[in-house]
C-alpha cells in the first residue's frame, strides 16, 4: 500500500483500514507464537502500513 493511496481516502476510510491491519496483525502475532508462520516478512509489511496509515491520519489532523 502506498501512502498516495491512502491520502486519496477519507478519514473514516483510514479508521476502517486501520482497524482492518490491526486485526491482520493480531492473527500474525497468533501465528508466530503456535509456531505457524511461514513468511515472516508479512509482519513487518502489516506493521509499516500501520504506522503509513496513522501517519496520513496525523496529516489530516483526524487522529483520534
């Protein structure tokens, strides 16, 4: 993802996206600890989307 996707949304888009990422993260994080992860890189993706995402947030001044 792209932060030039992202500023093209609309805050409530980036919330929903935000929140969407975040459960992708938990159910990584479920996956590592029993030991079910093949590709590990797909944590550190979901987690600078994260952080691309709630820098866009900041920019439009919509952080909650």
């Amino acid at each position: 993802m792209k932060a030039s996707e992202l500023k093209a949304k609309s805050a409530a888009d980036l919330h929903n996206e935000l929140l969407s990422l975040s459960k992708a993260q938990f159910g990584l994080r479920m996956q590592v600890a029993t030991q079910q992860m093949t590709n590990t890189s797909e944590m550190r993706k979901v987690r600078r989307d994260i952080a691309r995402v709630k820098t866009v947030l900041t920019e439009k001044g919509a952080q909650k």
